[in-house]
C-alpha cells in the first residue's frame, strides 16, 4: 500500500510542477509547451529544491498506456491519401532514407569514435528522430536515459527556433505562434463521438498482445503502430490527434525525464550538453544540404522540402506545413516515412548489437 501513496505523491507533484510550467511555456508562445515546459520544469525545480527533488517522478506503470496511445496515433497518419504520394515521390523519399542513414553514421562516428560513447547510447541519441518515443524507449535500453532526452531535446529545440525562423523570414509570418494557435484546435476528447474512442481504445490495447504473440521488438509501441497503420490505410478508421491525450503524454515524459536530470548534477549534464549541440548540427546539416541540393534538382520550393525532410516532430512540422500554405500530405508522407524507418529498424539495429555485445548500459565518457 505504502509503495501505491508513494507513487500517487509522485504523481501529483510532477504533474502539478509540469501543467504549471507548461501552460507559462504556452502563454509565451514557445513550442511544444507541454514537453519542454514540464520537462525543464520539473528538472530546474527539483535540481533546485531538495525536499521536492525526492517527490518528483512518474511511475512506470503510467507510461504503458502512453507508449500504447503515442503508437497508435504516429499509426494514424497512415492515411490512404498518403499513400498516392509514394509513386511521385520517389527520388525524395530515396534521399530522405539516405539522409537519415548517413546522419545516424555521422553521430555514431563522432559519439562512439571521437567522444567514447557506447553503442547503444550513441545510436540512441544521435537517432533523429522520434524524440518522445525514443526518450521513453531508452529507459529499458540505458541508464542515463537522460543523456538521450538532452540530445533529442537539443535537436527538437534548434529545429523550433531555426525552422520558424527561416519561415518567418520568407513568409512574414510568426511560425510558432501560429502553430501554437493551430494546436488549440485539435479535437478534445469529449468532441470525439463513441465510435472514434472506442477505436482508439480499442488499438491501443489490442497491439500489445497482438504484438507479443508475433514476437515483435518494442511490442508496446509497434503493436499498436502496425494496426493502426493497417487500420488507417484501408480507410476503416479515422482517429484524430486527441488533443488531452498529446498534452497528458507530454507531462508524462517530460515529468518522468526532468525528474531523473534533477537527481543529476548540472555540471555532469554541460559535459553533454557540448556533444548534444555538435550532433544536433550534424543532424540538421545533413538533411539541411540533402533538402536545398533536392530543391535544386527538382524544383520543389526549398521551405517545403525543408519542412519535409528536417527532423522537429511529426505533428508540429506538419502543422507548419499547413500554417504556410505549403503540400501538408507531402511533408507528413516524408516525415510518416522517416519516423518508420527508425522504428521499424531499430529493433533489428538493436537485435544484432546485442548478438555482438555491443549493448551497454554505460556511457564510456574520457571526461
């Protein structure tokens, strides 16, 4: 009993600590307000205040059904008018898969070659893209888990800033306040009729077993990804982003993830901040070029094989897309693509490092 009020504890002072960080994230106008906001958060206060610090957590039984829910949704976009864009987009999808490859062997590179990392930690922090469900899968796979959510925030985070920026600057618009306002019109869960939420129910509990029975890697977040995919594409569903859902999976992450940089020293963090930063331009160098030397090529507008190809979250690029007018069913085919490709094949990535001993649970770091 004593363990189940320590957790209930822990769940209501890091959600309290994240809905109130994240909605002042969201009065500013900054982006994802509910991950970045719970998360750093969460992680300054905690860091700050001893007596809190103890009290700030999210148990893992709450993180199931978010890793339930987060493989359904990314299995929504899956849509049967995404699928017409495979035949004309044939050389884009080829260099993004390229992209992708050569960005991840650059990261590994320097992470593994340059800065000693292992395996297994460098591939997950230099992956791109995916940072939520790659932050939740670390936990199983690593012990700093939080060296993995600094990296992926990095990145997200020079993406929100850089990707606005650029957008602006061409379309005279503010990006991120734009996308902020698109999010507050996403569906609510009490708009939803019976049908759509027993559907979204209904995937989510069903991919885990289904999943487990296949022998599938990561079965709680591919189960329910590959029938919601199926699902989708054949037209017999059509489940929205739940809008309490995305902001409850974001506290739930955030929380869980600022809780464990709480406990960690700042200083130790700045070692990895440094190589988080020089990833994180690796990354979106990579794709950066790939996308402008496309745009030369095929003459496709250079923003939106950008908005197409840089890795900054699935939803918010999208809406992006949307927000300024540009082809919103390519840039989320391109993005849909890209997020399956990594993880799809990181189990298998992650099958054969463990036939070759190369899976640790350390950093090797020569600080």
């Amino acid at each position: 009993m004593r363990p189940v009020l320590s957790d209930i504890q822990n769940i209501v002072v890091t959600s309290s600590i994240a809905f109130i960080t994240g909605y002042v994230f969201k009065i500013f106008g900054l982006p994802a307000p509910f991950l970045l906001g719970s998360l750093f958060g969460v992680w300054i206060i905690g860091g700050i205040i001893p007596p809190i610090r103890s009290r700030v957590g999210i148990p893992r039984w709450v993180h199931v059904p978010v890793i339930l829910g987060l493989g359904t949704l990314i299995g929504a976009n899956f849509r049967p008018d995404v699928l017409a864009h495979i035949g004309s987009a044939g050389i884009t999808v080829a260099a993004m898969f390229f992209a992708t490859i050569l960005a991840t062997l650059v990261g590994l590179f320097y992470l593994m070659r340059i800065r000693n990392y292992s395996f297994i930690m460098a591939l997950l922090s230099c992956i791109p893209g995916g940072q939520a469900e790659v932050i939740t899968i670390s936990r199983d796979l690593v012990e700093k888990d939080y060296v993995v959510a600094l990296f992926h925030l990095v990145r997200v985070a020079l993406v929100f800033c850089s990707t606005p920026l650029i957008l602006a600057l061409v379309e005279g618009q503010a990006a991120v306040a734009a996308s902020n306002m698109a999010l507050q019109t996403m569906p609510s869960l009490v708009s939803l009729d019976i049908k759509t939420l027993l559907s979204f129910l209904a995937i989510a509990i069903c991919g885990l077993p289904l999943a487990r029975l296949l022998r599938i890697p990561m079965p709680h977040l591919i189960g329910p990804l590959m029938i919601s995919s199926a699902l989708h594409v054949l037209g017999f569903v059509e489940i929205p982003r739940i809008s309490e859902f995305v902001i409850l999976a974001q506290v739930a992450i955030g929380g869980s993830v600022g809780a464990r940089l709480a406990r960690v020293p700042f200083v130790e963090l700045a070692v990895y901040l440094r190589d988080a930063l020089v990833n994180s331009f690796i990354v979106l160098g990579t794709y950066g070029i790939t996308a402008y030397g496309l745009s030369a090529l095929t003459g496709i507008d250079f923003i939106k094989m950008l908005l197409a190809f840089v890795p900054g979250g699935l939803y918010e690029v999208t809406l992006l897309a949307l927000i300024f007018g540009f082809d919103v069913a390519f840039v989320a085919f391109h993005h849909t693509i890209r997020v399956m490709l990594v993880f799809l094949g990181l189990p298998f990535v992650i099958a054969f490092a463990k036939k070759r001993n190369l899976i640790s649970d350390n950093v090797k770091s020569s600080h």
